[in-house]
C-alpha cells in the first residue's frame, strides 16, 4: 500500500493579500501569521542563546528545527470595536493593524503579533514537530507597576481591560472612569428625591416621612412617637403630619354625650337644629384618583316604617363629593374631583328620617373633616 504524506500549504502564496497593511507573510506548518517587514525573529532550540534570524524576502515553512519564542507582544486594547494602540515606530493603518510609521525605527527589536490564537498555533505546531523546540509567548502585563486604569485593571493576552467600580462607567479613553447619574436615568428612582452620590444614589423623603427599604416613603405617626397637643386635645396623625383637635367639639346648645359625639338637650333651643352632631376624622393622599368612595355614612338606629335620606348639607361648594345612597340605611361619600393638599375639607353629611304615617321628621348630621396631605402617597 502506497505511503500518504500531508503537504503543508503555504499561505502566503496561494491566499491572495494575507497580510494587510504592510505586513510580511510568515508562513508555517498549518497556518500562517503576519509582522513588520523590520521584525526580527528570535529562534531557540531551548539549549543556546536565542540567536536572530535573519529577515529573507521568502520564509519557507518551519521545519523540524529552531522554534520561534516570540520575545515580546506590544501593548493593545483590543475591543469589540478593533481599536489597538501600536509599539513605539508603528502606527494604526485604516484596517486597524500596526504598520512601520515613517519616522520608525527599523532597527526595532518588537515583535508584532496582530492574531491572539497564534500561541495556540504554535503549540500545535510543536506537538506535531517536537524538533521545533520549546515555543515561548510572553506576555507583557500592563496591569502590573503603574495601573494604566483609574479603577480595576485586568491583563489579557496582548493586552489589557480597564473596568470601572460600581456605580462608574469607562470614559472614551476606556481607561478613566466617570460617576454615574443614575437619578437621570427615571424620575421612578425614588418615590420622592433622588440625590446622585459617587458611586451611587440614595431616596430622600419630605419632613413627616421616613424611608422604608431603598426607595419608598412611610408616613411617621407623630401621634405615636410624639406631638405638642395639649392635654384637652387629641392628635390626628394625617398623611406627612399631624394635628390637634379639641377633645371636646362640641358648642352651645350642644352638650357632649359620647366620643365625638354632641347632643341638644333642649328641643325648644334646638327647634330648626339637627338634634345630634356627630364629629369624624379622615385622611387622604394629594392627588388620589377619582371617582373613590372614601366614607361611609349608617344609621345607628332603625325603626319599622322609617325611610331614611342622605345629603350633602355644606362643605361642597366645589363640587368635590357626591353621597351615594347604599340601602335605606346607609350612603357612601364618593370623592369626583382630586383634592391636592395640604388641605382641610369639612363636610356636613345629613341624613334625615321620616315617617308619612306618624307625620314624623328628624336628622342627624355628621360633620367629617377631611385632612388631605401635601403629597400623592
């Protein structure tokens, strides 16, 4: 049986244009790589001194023999975009490879090596020829002495990256790194304020808040954690603070009978008077979409044959609330327009009860403030 051999082509002859910009076209076993026609290479079979070859306009195949340490690679920055810087006498063409520059030095001892893979070329090369000797690549790291990098510095083969803290982004040097305005980023950073810092961002609240996790706004209960009411008053925490109210509201010819709670004792003082008025207190957000139900009025006594009315008697000139009758003996306050605060509402809501039968009449009224706080949450 007929021997088969393989035969190593030879790229630089047959790939028309392999080495671009200038370069000269190195050709070995199973590949090729390209360098300035000035570079000189190096070659060891790992017992001498490293001699160097000199520069033959044709480059024959390596063959079993010296093998080819490369002394040193030139600092580059290669990125997704291809963007390199050269050795000192080369220059960038416009295919972003390193040519000789004018005013180079031709004796320059800097081997350019414009393929990442070519270590890996050459270790390959040198497991099928072990004759070829000991196949050196070193690297330069640049990352070590002085830090090219304003934060971190990571070396790569060739080359290096710079990557920046959190909270940074690289400049257009890719080396610098500028403070991120993560505040301009959406104006949902923070449920109030956002105020940039290096590196970072905090949420602020307005006073009568404190912040709860990293960006939302909990209301304080000043009521709970301290106030300045007097002794005959009571304290109404609302939405961003608080207020104080009298403990008992209640003016002639009305006496207090209950929590909240006024009575006229005299029907003849009171003729033409609803003869109960009864004190609530209610807080709501700035803003609050509409229409909502915010407050129930009910009957606390039902009797047979009694039909009960509900009305907004005062406190909506505005046009703000509408009462929605619920059952015969209960309505809802619906709010139909925003309130935005800080603001205080007080509304008479009466409800009146009849009987056609006994010809009998009678109210009550609920007076309810409505405290509206200075923001939407």
């Amino acid at each position: 049986m007929e021997r088969q051999e393989c035969k190593d082509i030879n790229e630089c002859t047959t790939v028309p244009d392999a080495c671009k910009g200038g370069m000269r076209c190195i050709n070995h076993f199973g590949g090729y790589f390209c360098l300035p026609q000035n570079a000189q290479i190096i070659v060891s079979n790992g017992d001498d001194e490293p001699t160097v070859a000199p520069l033959v306009e044709e480059q024959p195949p390596l063959a079993p023999a010296p093998a080819l340490p490369i002394q040193r690679v030139i600092q580059s920055s290669f990125q997704s975009q291809g963007t390199m810087q050269c050795a000192a006498g080369f220059v960038v063409d416009e295919l972003n490879y390193c040519r000789v520059s004018e005013e180079g030095d031709s004796g320059l001892m800097e081997l350019v090596l414009l393929r990442f893979d070519v270590q890996v070329v050459l270790q390959e090369a040198s497991q099928h020829y072990p004759d070829l000797g000991d196949v050196i690549l070193q690297d330069v790291n640049e990352c070590e002495g002085s830090n090219p990098c304003q934060h971190q510095c990571y070396n790569i083969m060739g080359s290096f990256i710079c990557q920046c803290e959190q909270g940074y982004e690289l400049t257009s040097n890719q080396a610098s790194c500028q403070d991120i305005d993560e505040c301009a980023f959406s104006s949902y950073m923070c449920q109030w304020q956002c105020v940039n810092q290096p590196g970072g961002y905090v949420c602020t609240c307005p006073e009568g808040y404190q912040l709860q996790g990293n960006r939302m706004c909990q209301d304080i209960d000043e009521c709970e954690t301290g106030n300045n009411c007097r002794e005959d008053e009571m304290c109404w925490n609302y939405f961003g603070g608080f207020r104080c109210y009298p403990r008992n509201p209640c003016h002639e010819p009305y006496v207090k009978t209950g929590e909240g709670r006024c009575s006229c004792q005299s029907l003849t003082i009171c003729r033409g008077l609803p003869p109960s008025i009864v004190y609530k207190y209610m807080s709501i957000s700035s803003e609050r979409s509409v229409p909502a139900d915010i407050f129930q009025i009910q009957a606390t006594s039902v009797y047979p044959n009694m039909h009960n009315t509900f009305r907004v008697k005062s406190g909506n000139e505005g046009g703000e609330f509408f009462l929605r009758r619920s059952s015969n003996v209960s309505a809802m306050l619906v709010m139909t327009k925003p309130l935005t605060g800080p603001r205080e509402h007080v509304v008479d809501l009466e409800m009146v009860t009849h009987n056609n039968v006994l010809n009998y009449r009678s109210s009550s009224l609920l007076r309810l403030t409505i405290i509206v706080g200075p923001y939407a949450f």
